[in-house]
C-alpha cells in the first residue's frame, strides 16, 4: 500500500505542473501578437516550475513517501512520457 501512494504521489507531482502549463498554453492561442505569445508561454514555464518546487515541498513535508525510488521512477515516468509518447504512438 505505501508503495502504491508513492507511486501516486510521484506521478501527481509530475502531472499537475504539466496539467499547469497546457491549461496555461492553451489561453495564449490564436494570438497574433508573437511578443504576447511567448511572454505568456514564459510565464506558463514559470508557474509550472514554481507549481512542481511546492508540490515537492508539499509532498515531503506533510506526507513523505516511503518508498523514495519508487516516488521518483513514477515522477521521471511522467516528465519522459512527453518525449517518449511520440516514439511510443509511431506505427
């Protein structure tokens, strides 16, 4: 069980800031202004960076996982699905 909520809890500090900055991405289409566009994209960067450094505070000041390998394998898991998704979906 401890191991399944690490799991969880690597894979939502991983999703959410992700989550974050496509929400944040989709406001700025259809723009024409491209100095708009990438201020706000910029800015999405920002707040999913700062979104992931409170999640891993959070996460490991009111509820450390116990199994810390397996709480970064699900976070790396996540942030490698982006790049790996593509690869994966070929075929």
């Amino acid at each position: 069980m401890e191991t399944t909520l690490s799991t969880l809890k690597g894979g939502v500090v991983g999703w959410l800031p992700s989550a974050y900055f496509i929400w944040r991405w989709r406001l700025t289409r259809g723009g024409s202004q491209a100095q708009r566009i990438v201020t706000n994209l910029y800015q999405a960067e920002a707040g999913k960076l700062g979104l992931t450094v409170a999640l891993f505070a959070l996460v490991f000041a009111a509820v450390p996982p116990s199994n810390l390998a397996f709480f970064f394998s699900a976070y790396l898991a996540v942030l490698l699905m982006h790049w790996l998704a593509p690869w994966l979906m070929r075929g």
